[in-house]
C-alpha cells in the first residue's frame, strides 16, 4: 500500500468509526454490528502503526469514544475513565500474556463478565453519594446524579468501615425482563421500541426528567475504582469484595486465574453462563489482579495495558427477507416488518423482525429479498443485524413505504420531530382493534 492509499483508507476508517460512535453514544441507535466495528479499529491501529505520519491525538483510536448531551451539568474526571482494548482471538490473549510477563515476573489474573451497559462513575463524600456522570469522552462527562439517585441498589450513604472519601466505576445497564416489558409499554403507546437493553439504559440515563428515569428498571455493577478510597487494597478480588462489603452491588461472577490456560478456561465458562445474569454480557473482561503492578505496565491514550475485553461471537443466523410488511399500531404509527424465511436461533425458531422504520431501513439498506444477519436483540426480539451484501444477485427489490394507510386507505403523514409515518384516519379499523386490545 501506497503512502496515498493509507491516507485514503484511513480517512475511509475515521469516517466510519467516527458515524458510528455517533450513532451508538449521542442518537442511541447503532447501525452496525460490534464485530465491523472493531475490525475497523483494528485496521486503522495497523495503518497508523505501519504509516507513522497518519498517527493524529484526534483519531477515534487514540481517545475514548463516547457522547456529551446539552442540559447536563459536566464532570472531569481524575483520572480519566478509559475504555479496554479488545481481542476476539484467544491467540491474541495468549500475547497479551507474553506482553505482561516480558514486563513483571509474577502475576495473576482476574476475570468478570464485560458488562454490556453503559459506563459511569460514583463519587461519595463523609460517605454521602454527591456526584454520578457518564464516562463521556473519558475526560468529561455529563453529571447524571438525580437519574442515578432513582437507582435503588446503589447506596446513598456508605458504612462506617468504608472511606470518607470514595469514587467507584462500573457500568449501569438495564435488566433483561425489565429491557422487554418496557418494550411493551412503548410498543403498546404507540412509541418507537428500543433496539437492545444498553441502548435503552443509555436513553434512561439521559433523561432531563427523572420521573421518567425512575420508571425504567436500571440496576448497576461496580467494577472498578476511580481515583481515591481504594489505595489500601493490593489486588482487584480483595478490592470488589471490599465494595460488596460496603453495600455497592458487584458483579455475581468472578474468576481468578494463576497462568493463561486457566484464564482460556474461564472465558469458555463464563460463556456458557452468559445468559443466566440478570444482564447482557458481550464478552469476558481479563486484568491483572495484582493492582501494584498497574503503574508499571501503565496505559495508552485508550486503555490500560493490564487488561484486555475478550469479545464473545455474536449468536447469529442466516435467512432471507422475502418481504417487507407494514403493520398499524393503537397510535396509527407504521411499522415496517421484514417477512423471513424461518430459521432456529438462540432456542426459538424466528420469521418475523420489526424494522422500526423507514430511516432503519435505510441506514441498513434491507432489501426484499436480501440474505440478512439476524441476531436476538436482549437475547429475545429478533433483530436485523446486517446485510451480506455479497450475495445480492441484482434481483433485490428496493421498499417504500405506502403513500395510504395499507390497512384502511386513509392519509398517512410524517409528524415534525418524528421518524414514524402515521395514519391520521381516527377510525381506521387496525387502530380501533389495536385501541381495544390495549
């Protein structure tokens, strides 16, 4: 490759990553699976590595992703709450040992279910909850304190036996159960349904009002220390016991491991436990236990060197769209719903996903008769993941949604601020039976 052709396909790479990171942390709809994503870091990290001159502070691999949103007060953080480097290879684990041991002669290693959530940090004073912000841009970010304080598992006050002053970190996510009955509720007020549980917390939290944080069923695992209260712990297992000994909710499953065929072991499973927790897990989180010894490995931009997120394959499967329906909710919004050709995934056999709307459509380029990714969103609704565009034959057809109310013929419309087409006939008979049932 060229020195001119690295600077294209770079700049091709931030483009993605960066709409990406927008659509996953400020609009709270990702467009593209985890797996692309981190392909397309991890191609980027290799040309910047190989073509030094397209290293920049400002590309998205060298900082942490994340959103700021108007109407929250900000928060800096001391230090910064970084992200974890990733790995879907257990070959790569394998060199993340090598790494460690060329650095420190004896350790361990500790391993968590990664937490698929959203990130933020607690800080208590005389033992008193003061202060909750999101991770942000890892820097600054945005002080969620009265949403957070709806938490009910996350104590106001701690005990005696805990610091004076205290800042803790983990993630905030939102319960598998609680993720589809609110689900229900949007769905049944004729409201847009959210694409997955992280998505959904993510909204919870951002909330101006929390009344409305408070009716959502949002739980939090503190994993991590921020930057005071925790010095008089030598290793991370002595650390999470000491947080549950203080009241603050932890995580159920945790695993030390002596050498790396242990830590390989112990990967496989949690995995074989990732759908008995009370929230999603996306994959395993690997860090050195001994806490003295993160100094000396230290960190990048990103992350630390101590730690590594091992990624678990998706649970997916291959089909067909072979139509593309619209069904007419309570509210007369239209939802589009791809028609498949069935298929067994995750325990059920599935031959209908929701679309949302027409914006999904297009930002995913489903076509009526496209072979498609489907993936259990919450590990239950069925889910368009992505299109294997490869197969297309020439034979797809594009969708449109109707002009008329495919139900009863009447107008449909496009309300400002909305993304949904409505049917604005009060009598349509798919509304009235909607209207009835509900």
């Amino acid at each position: 490759m060229t020195d001119s052709e690295a600077k294209s396909r770079a700049a091709e790479l931030r483009a993605l990553i960066e709409k990406a990171n927008h659509d996953y942390y400020d609009l709270h709809r990702p467009t593209v699976g985890d797996r692309d994503y981190d392909m397309w870091e991890r191609e980027l990290l290799q040309l910047e590595d190989a073509f030094p001159f397209l290293k920049s502070e400002d590309s998205p691999v060298r900082r942490v992703a994340g959103g700021l949103q108007d109407g929250f007060k900000k928060v800096r953080h001391d230090p910064p709450m970084q992200s974890l480097d990733k790995t879907h290879a257990k070959g790569e684990l394998v060199e993340f040992d090598s790494f460690i041991g060329k650095s420190v002669s004896s350790f361990s290693y500790v391993i968590e279910p990664k937490v698929d959530g959203v990130s933020l940090s607690l800080k208590y004073s005389d033992r008193v909850l003061v202060t909750a912000a999101t991770r942000g841009n890892g820097t600054v970010g945005d002080d969620i304190t009265a949403n957070v304080l709806t938490i009910a598992t996350i104590p106001r006050r701690l005990p005696p036996s805990a610091p004076s002053e205290l800042e803790v970190r983990g993630e905030a996510y939102m319960t598998r159960e609680g993720f589809l009955a609110l689900n229900a509720r949007q769905a049944a007020e004729g409201l847009e349904e959210f694409a997955n549980p992280r998505n959904a917390c993510a909204g919870s939290l951002k909330q101006l009002d929390p009344n409305v944080t408070s009716s959502r069923p949002l739980d939090v695992v503190i994993y991590n220390a921020g930057g005071v209260g925790c010095d008089g712990f030598s290793n991370h297992t002595e650390m999470i016991k000491g947080f549950a000994e203080w009241g603050l909710p932890t995580t159920p499953w945790i695993k030390k491991a002596d050498n790396i065929n242990e830590v390989l072991s112990a990967i496989d499973e949690l995995e074989n436990l990732r759908h008995t927790f009370a929230f999603e897990i996306d994959g395993a989180v690997v860090k050195i236990n001994e806490r003295g010894l993160y100094d000396i490995l230290g960190s990048t931009a990103h992350g630390p060197r101590w730690a590594r997120a091992y990624k678990y394959a998706p649970e997916r499967a291959e089909t067909v769209v072979e139509d593309i329906t619209v069904q007419v909710g309570r509210t007369g919004i239209l939802t589009p719903v791809a028609e498949l050709k069935s298929v067994f995934l995750a325990g059920s056999t599935i031959s209908r996903s929701t679309l949302h709307n027409e914006d999904q459509i297009l930002r995913q380029d489903i076509r009526i008769g496209d072979h498609v990714w489907i993936v259990k969103a919450g590990d239950v609704i069925p889910a368009v993941d992505s299109v294997i565009v490869e197969k297309r034959t020439g034979a797809e057809r594009v969708f449109k949604m109707p002009s008329k109310c495919p139900v009863c013929g009447g107008d449909v419309r496009r309300e400002e601020g909305e993304v949904a087409l409505r049917c604005v006939n009060p009598g349509c008979s798919a509304q009235l039976c909607r209207r009835l049932e509900h």
